[in-house]
C-alpha cells in the first residue's frame, strides 16, 4: 500500500516506518563525540544522510527499499543528533562531513553513494568537494549551499507537527535529553550561517550529482536549487511534484524512484 503523509501526521504520531534489524550497528569515537551508526544489506554501499534536528529512523521508509533493490543502506546519526553525542564545538557541516569519512573508514568502505537530505545534503556535497575520490555521487534534496537560497520562515501545521516529532524522538534517544533546547538553538546557528559555497567552489565539485528539488520546500528556493544544478558541472536537477520539505516521509514511493536511479547510475560507474 503506498503511503500518503502530506500533512506529516501519521510521522507525528509514529515517526517513519521501523527500521529493519541492521548487520552491524556500533558506535565510532571521532573528534569528541561518539558517532553512531549502523549497516543494512549486502552490496554496494548507500550512505543516508538524514536532515537537521531528526535522526537516522526518519530514513525508515529508504532502507527497505535500498536493501531490496541489492544495496548496503549505512546510516549515522550526525553529532548531536539522534544517538550521537557532541562536544561543546558549535555545529559545523565540515566537523560532520569528517565523521561521516570516519565512519567510512571504519566499515573500509573506499568509496560510497551518498543520499542527503536537508542539512545532510550540504554535508554530503561538502563531502564530494573535500574527499572527490571517495564519493561515488551525491543525491542532495532540499538543501542550499549559501544564505541566499532559503525561504523566510513561515510557521505551518505540518513543521509544528515535524518539531513535535523531533522533540520526542530527542528525549527517546538523546544522552542529553533535558537539552533539546539548546540543542534546537545551536542547529539553528549553523543553517543561519552555513554553508557559504561560492559559485567557484561548487565549480570545483566533479562527482556526479542530482539536485532535487520539491515542489512546495517550505525551506529552499527553487532557483538556487536551479542555481546549485548550473553552478556543479554536469549535475541534473529534478522536481518531485506534489511533496515538500518532507518528500522521504510524505510520498517515499516517489523518493525512493528517484533515489534508486541515481544510485543505479552512479554506482554502475563504479564497479
């Protein structure tokens, strides 16, 4: 049955779809925190990057999918989120772009696809302009790479119910429980004044990359994502019509379509 979330009221109410049991699941000590992570199926590997302020779980409708079509689904929970913990360094995307190579060079992964979402897109493409021999290709949904590409904030009754699930999952899985406040405030910091990529740094960028873009972002213009796909040589930009911020979550069907030919075409290249 495909699932239809557009109000994101079945993900306030359970959060995504359980994860399935994982093959290996652990904890990696890099930089000050503890990083957790974990792998699921065999193949050529898949790593998902989930959005701020969420964890690693809201991939649940993905990693079925991945794993199903021959893929190893690998997710880490970014410093300070989920069941990862964090020193007392502000938030950078480059201190978490370095944990997620930790984390691969934990599993001896030479090379992965990356599947970014929201802040974790910006982490993947910091990824592929830093470390291009590792990076298979970036999928990156929903993110901006300078100030310029965010929307002013407006509240709505599907980001209220988004928080709400984020301060749940929080006090669930957080070390620091009681801290989700200022947890909030210091996410908040960095997506008010990170990324700053130039239209010369992304120029410099030669993994293959799919810019996707929603069609109703509550956060993202769509002409800097038109921007992002011009600006990275050679990459693709695609619109998923009918879905927001939250596309994973409201229509997965539709992700994980688009998801599963990019990763089909990147990593054939790489066999």
């Amino acid at each position: 049955m495909e699932v239809c979330d557009d109000e994101l009221t079945k993900f306030e109410a359970e959060g995504a779809a359980p994860l399935p049991a994982a093959n290996d699941q652990g904890y990696l000590e890099h930089e000050g925190a503890l990083i957790w992570y974990a792998t699921y199926g065999v193949g050529l590997p898949v790593i998902l990057l989930h959005g701020g302020l969420g964890h690693s779980g809201n991939w649940g409708y993905q990693v079925p999918a991945l794993v199903g079509s021959g893929y190893r689904a690998i997710l880490i929970d970014s410093r300070g989120h989920g069941r990862s913990t964090r020193d007392t360094r502000p938030f950078s995307y480059e201190l978490m772009a370095s944990d997620v190579l930790a984390v691969m060079d934990v599993l001896h992964l030479k090379k992965a696809a990356l599947v970014g979402w929201s802040d974790g897109a910006c982490t993947a493409l910091i990824l592929a302009a830093k470390v291009p021999s590792r990076i298979a290709g970036v999928f990156f949904f929903a993110c901006n790479m300078d100030p310029s590409g965010v929307k002013p904030f407006e509240a709505t009754p599907t980001l209220n119910r988004c928080f709400a699930r984020h301060a749940e999952d929080y006090a669930q899985l957080s070390a620091t429980p009681e801290h989700f406040k200022d947890f909030v405030g210091a996410v908040t910091l960095m997506q008010q004044t990170q990324p700053n990529y130039s239209a010369h740094d992304l120029a410099k960028i030669r993994v293959p990359v799919v810019i996707g873009q929603s069609e109703h972002d509550e956060f993202i213009k769509r002409e800097h994502a038109e921007y992002l796909a011009q600006a990275i040589p050679g990459a693709e930009f695609i619109v998923l019509n009918a879905v927001s911020h939250f596309a994973p979550l409201q229509r997965p069907e539709r992700f994980n379509a688009a998801i599963l030919a990019f990763v089909a075409k990147v990593l054939s290249l790489n066999k």
